[in-house]
C-alpha cells in the first residue's frame, strides 16, 4: 500500500484525468509519473517563490520578482556566461513579460497562482537543459539571444546614445511604418521621463506590437486608441489615427483611401453591440482586433489589408516545390 503522503496521486480524479482510451480501463504508467512530477515540480516552484513574497499575502511584487529572476540566473544553463553589465537588463526583458501579461491593469502584483498556471516560468525554467535546441532558444522570449536581440534593437534606435528614446527615435522601429499619430499617443499614455521612453516602457510597447491578438496586447493598443478616455472608439477616434495613415500614404506617392469606407469597413469587422461605438469587449471578442489595430497605427498594416484579396492570389500562384 502507498503511504499517505502519496494518497493525493491516487484518487478517482486523477484516474478520471489521466484515463485514455485502455479497453480495460488502465491508465499508463508513464502518464502517471509525469502528472506526480509536475504536482511536485508545482509545489517545490511555489514554495521557492513563496521565499520572496515580501508582504506574505500570495502576490510578488515586480521588485520581488526581479529578486528572484536575478537569483535564478547561476542555475540557468543556457544563461552562463551572460555578461554581468547585461544582467541588470536580462532581468529587466524577462520581468516585463511577466507583468504585461500577468498585470494589464498595472497593480504592481501579480499572484503567485497566476505565474505558476501562466506557462512562462516554464518557458524560463527551460533554460536549466544544457542541450535546450537553437530553434528553442531563437521562440524562448528569456533566452540570452531573445533578451539581446530585444535589447539591441533599443540601442539601434538611440540614435544620440542617451539611454533613452524619443519620439522620432521610435518612429524607426521594425520596418519605420508606424505612424506619426500613433506614436505621439503612445508617448501622452505611457511612462515617460523628459518627454522619452526607457527600456523598460519600450519592453511593453515591443510585447504589445509582437502579440497584437492576445487581450492584453489589445488592451494595451486600446488605452491609446481612445484618445479622449471615454471607454470606446468613434468615427472621431478612427478618423483620428486614420490622418495619420493618409499622411504617409502620400508621402510614399499612394492614393488615400476614402476614410468613409475604412470607417464602414472597420465597423463592419468588429459588427459592436452599440452600431455607433466600439469598446474594448467588442474589439476582443470580433476576432479581428489583430487588423483593426494594424490598419489604425501601421502603414504597412493598412497596406496588406487593403491589398489583401491581390496578395492571397499572388501566394496561389507561387509554385510550390
């Protein structure tokens, strides 16, 4: 018989979760060890981070957080032999993650619950595998060549190597499409210092534009969509950001699109309970928030939707080998 510490495992629940298609009712063996190994892997990785729950109330603050990613390091495998003047910034790229995804309403916390069930630390723990592939490395958000990549990127567009960034620095950013408009939002709803961006709001800007369909990202891009805080986007609203697409459209010698059918076009993707307004919940569940988001703040983004039919028969066409 197995003792009682060992009970827990071996319950109708856990039978009833592990149970597969067996004609005689079995569950495999190897199942079962891997679901012990993940409760205990649970437990052990709580009582870790439980160590560095300052207030003892089951959240980590991002100072604690950062504690505890800054400890973690040496144990990393794949990290050995990060520069220690990087460190500070590796902490920093890895934290970030964390709280866009984990604290969008930006309380400061996040609950120790929410980081286990998240499936980043995962992601991070993953870098312990000395063996860990290149591929893996190159889609792992914390890896060493993410986090530089990422971090290099910042410092390409410090143009005047003040450690911050301005305005026209980040219009520079991915492929320089972004819009002038936009960019100006970004910089009145984000923290700033002086009127420039740190590396630390920049990680937040980088995170929303690389995960446009995720709520948080959405979330993210819809505070600076709603220009007068009203709590949903209007023709005034959409006209607002669209200026800005026009604008680019002619210096690049494009014809403007008339903005009347952007506008229907739009609100016909989002189809939003009010006719007349969209919110937030309207822009998440029409399952386009991802293209109206593009088409609002990215030239390019405006571009490929516009030209979108043109550009499925053109991959049609391309021979395939």
């Amino acid at each position: 018989m197995a003792g009682e510490k060992y009970a827990p495992y071996f319950t109708a629940k856990v039978y009833a979760r592990l149970r597969r298609s067996d004609p005689l009712g079995k569950i495999a063996i190897l199942d079962l060890f891997n679901y012990i190994m993940r409760k205990v892997w649970l437990k052990q990785t709580r009582i870790g981070l439980s160590l560095y729950d300052a207030t003892g109330q089951g959240y980590l603050r991002e100072s604690d957080m950062e504690n505890y990613v800054e400890e973690l390091i040496p144990t990393l495998a794949q990290l050995e032999g990060l520069e220690q003047s990087f460190q500070p910034f590796y902490v920093c790229t890895t934290v970030r993650k964390f709280f866009f995804f984990l604290d969008p309403l930006r309380t400061g916390k996040i609950k120790i619950q929410e980081i286990l069930s998240s499936g980043f630390l995962d992601d991070l723990l993953e870098l312990r595998d000395e063996d860990l592939p290149k591929d893996n490395q190159i889609q792992n958000w914390f890896s060493a060549s993410s986090a530089l990549k990422v971090y290099g990127q910042y410092l390409n567009l410090d143009k005047d190597h003040n450690g911050m960034l301005s305005k026209q620095e980040l219009l520079k950013y991915g492929m320089g499409t972004l819009n002038q408009i936009f960019i100006d939002r970004v910089f009145q709803e984000c923290l700033t210092y002086s009127g420039e961006m740190d590396y630390k709001t920049y990680l937040d800007f980088v995170l929303a534009l690389d995960n446009k369909r995720t709520p948080q990202a959405l979330q993210y891009f819809f505070r600076i969509l709603d220009v007068d805080h009203k709590g949903y986007l209007n023709v005034f609203d959409l006209n607002y950001f669209y200026k800005g697409i026009r604008n680019q459209m002619i210096e690049h010698n494009q014809e403007p699109v008339n903005f009347d059918d952007v506008c229907d076009e739009t609100f016909d993707m989002v189809h939003p309970k009010d006719p007349t307004r969209i919110t937030y919940d309207d822009l998440l569940n029409c399952g386009h928030g991802e293209t109206v988001v593009s088409i609002l703040i990215d030239l390019n983004g405006f571009w490929t939707y516009e030209n979108r039919e043109a550009l499925v028969v053109a991959s049609e066409k391309q021979p395939s080998f």
